[in-house]
C-alpha cells in the first residue's frame, strides 16, 4: 500500500515537475517571439492552383492589443490598410474609400486568399497567457532536437482550442506547429524555417502556413526586416491613421 | 341500349348515386395530389434550374469538384470563346455565362462607418441583354418589391428581407468587400436599385443580384465565369436530349488533363436532383397504383352490396330467360358509364381545386421564417394536361373492375333454383 501511495506521489510530482518545465518553455518562447513593440516588412508568397502571387505589406504592432498593417504591393493591394485594437478589426479600402469593421465568422476569412485568416494576423497575445502546456515527447527535425508540447486553451477567446509545437531545445523557438479545433479537428500547419538571431533573439524568417482544408503548398510568410522594441508613433494606432 | 343505361341509373339513384360519389372523391384526391406536387415538387425542380443548376451547367473540372464553396479562383477562363462555340454546336439551347460570389455587405451612415452589415450571397447575370433573357429567367421583374431594374453600371438588386435588416432604401451605397478570382481583397461600390422579393427563404435574406460586366471588373474576372449555364429553348428540361449534349460535350475533353477543362453536368447530375427527379416522376405513379387498387376493394364491395340489393332483378331477368352474359355486359356498361360520370365530375372538381392552388398557393412563410434552404414560401399546384386523364382513366377501370369482381355471381345463379329463390 505505502509503495503504491509513494508511487502515485512520484508520478504526481513528476507531472507538476514536467508542466512547470513545459511553462518555462513556452515562456521561453514568448519571449523570443514577443516583445513590446515590432516593426515587420514581409512578403506573402500564396501558392495558387493556377498562379503564384506576392503580397508586401509593412506591420506595426505594439502590446498585444494594437497592429496596424498597410500593403505596399501588388497595385491591386496597395494602400489597403488594417488596424487591430483590442479585438476590433478595421480595413481600409482605398479605391472606395471607405473603413470596414470586421467581426464574427468574417474574421476567420482568409487574408488575400492566403492560408492566414485575420484572425491569424490578430493574435498577439503571449501563448503563457492563452494555453496550459504539457511536454508529451522529443523529435529530431532538421538535424535539431525538440520538445513537443501540446498546449491547450485556458481562456475562450483563442482562434485555435489546441496546438502541438515542436520547440527547438537550445534556441526556444518553434520548428513546427499544428493548431486544432475544440473538435480534435486539424486546421492549419505551419513550419517555421530560416532561424537567425536577431536583436540578441532567435526569430524565424520564414514560415509556412498550410490550411489543411484547402489545396495547395499553403503561404510562406517571409520577413524582410524586422525591428524590436523601436518606439512606434502612438498616431499610426489610431483610425484617422487609415485613411492618411 | 346507352340511352337505357342512362336513364335507369338517372331514375334509380340508390344504384348510382353512392359509387358516383366514390368515384368522384378518388378522382379528385389523385388529381389534386398530383396537381400538387406536380407545382410544390416541380416548382423546387425548376427553381433549382433557374436559379442555380441550369439545364446543364459548365464550369472547369477544378471548380466543380468544389462548386459548393463558390470558388471563383478555379473558375473558367475563355468563357467567350467557349460560349460562342456552344451556341454554333447546340443551337437549341440558349447559353449564359453567370459568376455566382460570396462577401460581406457594408452599409456606410452619414459618419462614414457602418451602419449594418451581413453576409451577402451574389449572382452576376447579363442584366442589360436586350433580350432580358435572364430577368425573365429569373422572374426579376415579378419578384421586385421596391425601385426598378439596374439601368446603369454599379446599380445593385438586393433581398428585400436584407435591405429591411440593414435599413436600406432605393438609391442608398453599399460597400461589397470579397476576394477577386486571384485572391486579392476587393471592394466596390454598389447603388441600390431595387429590392427583391423571390419567396425562397435563403435568398430573399442575403441575396444580392449585380450585372455581369460589373462582378468581371470587381473580381478580376475578365473573360471569366464560373458557370456556364444552358437552357432549353422552352424553358422545359429533357432529360433524355440533354444527356446527349452532354456527352458530346464532354467527349471533347475526355482525355484532357488539364484540370481546369471545361466539364458539363446535367442537372440531374447536380445537387442529387437526379433521386429527387425520379422521386417525382414515380410518385403519380404511384398515386395512381394504389387509387386503382383502393378504389376497385372499395367498389368490388359497392358491386356486391348493389348485386344483393338486385339479386331479385337479377333473378327475375333470368327466370324471363336473358342471357347471363347480357346481363354480366349490361352490369359493365351501367359500371362504365356511371365511371364516366364518378370521373368527369372529379376531374372537373380536382382541376378546380388544382386551378385554385395554382393561382392563390399556400402561405407557409410564417414556418420557414429561419430556413434556408432554397423553397418556396408559397406551395402552388400546377396544371398540366396530365392530370384530365390521370384520374378520369383510373376511376373508370376501378368502377369496372369492381362491377366485374362483383358481377361474376351472375354466373353462379341455377336456373333451376330461381323460382324457390325469388319464392314465386
């Protein structure tokens, strides 16, 4: 009997021990791919069954609560532009002139017709604060270990119920992750690629999205330059910002 | 011997009276019956046709293996050169290019934000045809409730139920924002025209009817469409003939492997109308079946309660020495031409009714308030010259086939048992 109690005590440590390990983790990670303010140019390759397009946009995101986004190119695209505070999304047309507010099911519509929702471009919030984390194993993908963590929605209002990240074990970024529904369902898959070290902060140049529900080779999300913590104008955050 | 008949079954009323009611009440229950779901089934047929399937329908290979999700980026390209061609090969049919588009809806107020928004489902038709094809196809000008017909680029044709949620008026902006054939973000400024009211539930709520050339240019689809559609010169749908069109068409493409061919889909091949179609065509059939069989137990026992009732009649008609097979025909004749009577008058009764519900319908609005699929609001019968003979045959032959069943004690009478009988 004492040997089964010592026993049960153990294995209940040890989880407490392996989920303190798995926060410290995502913390980890949280703080190579958060930071107070970020000033992002990327481009979008989307892979289309018939063609393949690029969208260059520039991002200013400050918190987790404000980004403004603004498309430099193709023509098509130009001077659209978003802005995100709290959980209010606004879209800018610039050839009807006119603001939009997004909510609802439109916000898991795809971006451009890539395989990034807006919901997707939303989400800024520290993954400590949105999942509880629990390490279920290890891998090797591209010759480096990692963790596998599979995290799971503390608060309602997360885009994906689930996620399994594959963490790589010296530099603490994601290699790799598959988000899910409440229903168990996979959604999308993104690999992340390109790892360099930035501002003292591993931070992946590339990463590929691919919406499992759709065709195609997915979206590669490509950083061209990115800043950390630089003061952004408290103007660009606001809705007259839109239209200038 | 016709005018005989007639007057006795006109002076005795006890040996006509109750079978020419029977008759008259099966043969205007299968008419009315046929006649409605000739309109409710038929009506569904048709609205899918108009509105969605067409005759047939052409898109590319891609497209229509996700027709459901609408997915213009896979849509047809070269769609005039193809139209062209249809039209010189099946000049029977008229064909038209549509673009069926998905968005969201933005209502600006005075401020400049929004003052409603909703989920919006678009169809792009040729509005400004001269022929008027399409909005005649559609019924648009009997379906507009408010304003006119779009008579200039950017004007819009919106639900009436919509424009109510959203507070729209005749002559008001509204915004569409969706994706082009290439995915990029689009909006466009729409002038609202009319409203529309169609009776289908799904569509009065979100629907939005823009031309053609408009959706094109919003949606980078030049020389685009996602749908193709064919109709028949009169509007009905022959299956059998459209079968062929089909396979000819589709013989052309066979070995391509290019997944963005062009690939015809009959309208029994859409939307499982194919069972739906069949369940129609074999339910007058079956009506039918089963009225015959009903009818002729209901009558057979008619026949007998009326053969007892003359069995004396009988009797003394065979005691004077009248054949028994002039009696059996005689029984017949009187059958046959009280089915005569029994099924004019139901006929006469069931295409009123059917006329009836054709013209004035049932309301069923107030129990498909949140439906959405695409019905009718209001069930109508239809008349087709089917229904004169697809009741008036059956009461007939079941009045005879009963009166036979029935008749045939005639032959077991004895002669030489009569007089005890008949206790003379």
């Amino acid at each position: 009997m004492k040997k089964i109690i010592i026993a049960l005590i153990l294995s209940f440590v040890a989880s407490c021990l392996f989920a303190q390990d798995a926060i410290m983790i995502i913390k980890r990670v949280d703080d190579n791919m958060i930071s107070k303010t970020q000033i992002v140019e990327s481009q979008m390759l989307i892979y289309g069954r018939r063609k393949t397009r690029t969208v260059v946009s520039k991002s200013y995101t400050e918190g987790k609560d404000k980004s403004f986004t603004e498309y430099l190119s193709p023509a098509r695209e130009k001077g659209t532009k978003m802005l995100k505070l709290k959980d209010r999304l606004w879209i800018y047309s610039p050839s009807t002139d006119r603001t939009i507010q997004l909510s609802g099911h439109m916000l898991r519509q795809s971006v451009m017709g890539s395989d990034l929702s807006y919901e997707d471009m939303m989400e800024d919030r520290e993954m400590t604060d949105m999942y509880s984390a629990e390490v279920v194993g290890e891998e090797i993908i591209d010759g480096r270990k990692t963790w596998i963590l599979e995290l799971k929605a503390k608060v309602d209002d997360v885009a994906y119920y689930s996620r399994k990240i594959w963490v790589d074990t010296e530099r603490y970024v994601p290699l790799k992750e598959e988000l899910f529904a409440k229903s168990g369902q996979l959604l999308k898959r993104v690999s992340l690629t390109d790892i360099t070290k930035v501002d003292g902060r591993w931070y992946p140049q590339k990463m590929n999205y691919k919406d499992v529900l759709k065709t195609g080779k997915g979206t590669d999300f490509i950083i061209i330059d990115i800043q950390f913590n630089t003061k952004i104008p408290t103007y660009i955050f606001n809705k007259a910002s839109l239209r200038k | 011997m016709i005018k005989f008949i007639f007057k006795a079954i006109i002076r005795d009323k006890n040996r006509s009276l109750l079978p020419v009611i029977i008759i008259s009440i099966g043969v205007f229950l299968t008419i009315a019956l046929s006649g409605y779901l000739n309109g409710v089934l038929g009506d569904m047929v048709d609205q899918t046709a108009r509105f969605d399937t067409g005759h047939m329908k052409i898109m590319s290979k891609a497209y229509a293996e996700n027709k459901d999700q609408i997915p213009n980026d896979l849509a047809l390209m070269g769609v005039g050169e193809i139209t062209e061609s249809l039209k010189k090969d099946y000049p029977n049919y008229r064909w038209v290019n549509r673009i069926r588009f998905g968005g969201l809806i933005d209502a600006p107020n005075s401020m400049g934000g929004s003052k409603g928004q909703g989920p919006a489902s678009g169809i792009a038709i040729d509005l400004f045809s001269s022929s008027g094809d399409e909005v005649n196809r559609m019924n648009i000008k009997n379906a507009l409730v408010d304003g006119a017909l779009p008579t200039k680029s950017m004007e819009i044709l919106i639900g009436h139920e919509f424009a109510k949620k959203m507070a729209l008026n005749i002559g008001d902006e509204i915004t569409y924002m969706g994706t082009t054939m290439n995915g990029s973000m689009c909006f466009g400024s729409f002038t609202i025209s009319g409203t529309l009211s169609f009776g289908v539930v799904a569509m009065d709520k979100g629907m939005i009817i823009a031309d053609i050339s408009d959706v094109r240019r919003l949606l980078d689809m030049d020389d685009a469409a996602g749908e193709i559609l064919g109709f028949s010169r009169d509007e009905h749908y022959y299956d059998e003939k459209v079968a062929l069109v089909e396979k000819a068409f589709n013989e052309k493409y066979l070995d391509s492997k290019d997944e963005f061919a062009p690939i015809m889909l009959r309208l029994k091949e859409q939307n499982n109308m194919g069972s739906y179609l069949d369940y129609v065509n074999s339910f007058s059939s079956l009506f039918v079946i089963i009225f015959v069989i009903v009818m002729s137990i209901v009558l057979w026992n008619t026949g007998l309660i009326g053969g007892l009732r003359r069995y004396k009649e009988f009797g003394i008609r065979l005691a004077l020495g009248e054949d028994k097979g002039h009696i059996f025909r005689s029984l017949i004749y009187e059958a046959t031409l009280i089915g005569i009577i029994g099924s004019i008058v139901g006929t006469l009764l069931g295409v009123i009714f059917t006329f009836y519900l054709q013209t004035h319908g049932i309301d069923i609005s107030d129990m498909t308030t949140d439906a959405t699929m695409m019905m009718s609001t209001v069930l109508r019968s239809k008349f087709t010259p089917k229904l004169l003979y697809i009741g008036f045959i059956p009461g007939v032959f079941a009045m005879v086939l009963g009166n036979m069943l029935s008749g045939l004690g005639i032959y077991k009478r004895e002669t030489a048992t009569l007089f005890k009988e008949l206790e003379v």
